[in-house]
C-alpha cells in the first residue's frame, strides 16, 4: 500500500502519455450525442455461471445458464453438475456457453420478450473457437444483442498507441447519452459491429455487440436499440442482466452445499492449507 501511494502519480501518468489527449479528441469526433427515447417492451436478460472445487484428483463442478425477464420471470434455464476425474476451466466455459446459447433461443422463440441481452461480449467467448464452433454459436444466438460493462478491446485505439480500452477513452471523451459510430470488430467467423453506448448522461459507458444479418446496424436500427434497453435500465445498464446474473451465479456457498449432498464436504480441497 506504501509503495502504491508513493508512485501513485508516476503509474497514473501511464494512461495519460503523449497520445491520450489525441485518442480522447480521436473518440470524441466518433461519439454520436443522442437522448435515447425509451421505448416500452418486454426484455429478457441471458447469463451463465460456473464453479468447482478440486478434491484430491476429482473435481466437483456445477454449471448454470438462465434468460429471465425484467419482471423476474424465468423463461429458460439449464445446469449440470457432476463430479468428475477432470473439469478444467477451458471445458466449464464451453459448456456454459453452450448452455447459455440454448437459453437465449429458449427465450427468443418463447414470444414472451421483444429483445433478448446476453451478458459479455461474443467476441471474447470465441476467441479460441473454430469456425464451425463461432457459427453454430452465432447461429443459437440469433438476434441477440451482447453487452459488456467492461472491455480490454482495442481495436479501434490500438493503432493510436492507447494503453488502456477503448472503453476507457469513450468514457473520458464526453459525458453525455449516444453511442459510437458503428465499426466491424476483428473477428472471423461472423460479421459483428461493435459500439459504445451510454443510455444516459453521466451513466456508465457500455459495450454493444451486433451480428450482421440478424441486425441491419443501421443508425435507425441503433436508436430504436438503445430506446428499448433504456425502458427497463438501472444506472444505465439493462435490468434484466442483474437479474440473469443474480439468478445463475454459482457461488462458494453453492458449492459448499453441493458437497454436502454428494457427502464430500470433509474431503481436502487443494487450498486448505492455506485456509481459503
């Protein structure tokens, strides 16, 4: 803590070196001010979770995906849990995207929402993905649009020289409602437009993520988005994602009591010694 107070300054000045003023004025000129006008609809928020613990050579996981409506209503769930030999990370992640996928179809063939949000972005989650993986993916997902409260994207800043996101610069541009000019994000498999967005001023900047073919993208079609996520917004962010994220995660707690029931919780875990 020491340390960090006396080169608090020197680690700051990193983020604000010779190219920040010009990314930032850069960010500026992309940011399109609009009010979104909210429009009254019924939104679904899609989410997933996963944990395990190690036990001596096994490993007892859970894993969990759920799309629920800003009124809390479940429209779609799916979870698995087992104790296996081996349940790397790697594995828990593709199948909770998978599960997550399923969900987000579940709830947008129901009829019950006019939009479905799924929680993080798509081109994080199949990143190490073939391309027959990213379009069966892609397909599941269908209309879904993805949003991110953070992101280490730079592929809009990254031949400036930025340091940080480019979150971080559309943040500190303005403070005022619109979005980014639309722009293709790297990626192969899919056509996706990534943008900033901000529902309200002085709320949080979020990432938005759009598939081209199951979204025009246009600046019309952009508008009419925002307008249907800021009807059911908290703090700028979608309701129905703190829900979708309340009902699936899968906590230590969780587990604690899946070990119970499987009569587990007196083996050793891996880290008991150093009591965590």
């Amino acid at each position: 803590m020491l340390d960090a107070i006396a080169h608090r300054d020197a680690r700051l000045a990193k983020l604000r070196d010779a190219n920040y003023e010009k990314i930032v004025a850069e960010a500026r000129s992309r940011w399109m001010a609009f009010e979104p006008v909210s429009q009254e609809c019924r939104s679904a928020g899609v989410d997933s979770s996963w944990n395990k613990r190690a036990l001596q050579g096994l490993d007892m996981y859970a894993i969990a995906a759920v799309a629920v409506t800003s009124s809390n209503v479940v429209l779609a769930k799916e979870w698995e849990d087992d104790v296996a030999g081996s349940a790397r990370g790697e594995q828990m992640e593709s199948k909770a995207m998978a599960m997550e996928a399923s969900v987000a179809q579940k709830a947008a063939q129901s009829g019950e929402v006019d939009i479905v949000c799924v929680d993080g972005s798509l081109v994080s989650r199949l990143l190490k993905s073939t391309a027959a993986e990213i379009l069966t993916a892609v397909t599941k997902y269908g209309s879904a649009i993805f949003i991110s409260k953070t992101s280490e994207s730079r592929s809009q800043f990254g031949p400036m020289g930025s340091r940080a996101g480019d979150v971080y610069y559309y943040r500190h541009a303005c403070s005022s409602a619109g979005f980014s000019v639309p722009a293709d994000a790297p990626f192969r498999g899919a056509q996706v437009v990534e943008m900033y967005a901000r529902l309200r001023d002085d709320m949080p900047v979020v990432r938005v993520e759009l598939v081209r073919g199951a979204h025009d993208a246009n600046e019309q079609e952009i508008k009419k988005l925002l307008g249907l996520l800021r009807h059911h917004s908290v703090a700028g962010y979608p309701y129905c994602l703190k829900l979708a994220h309340k009902t699936c995660k899968i906590s230590n707690n969780d587990i604690d009591r899946l070990a119970s029931i499987y009569s587990l919780q007196n083996e050793q875990g891996s880290r008991d010694a150093l009591n965590e």
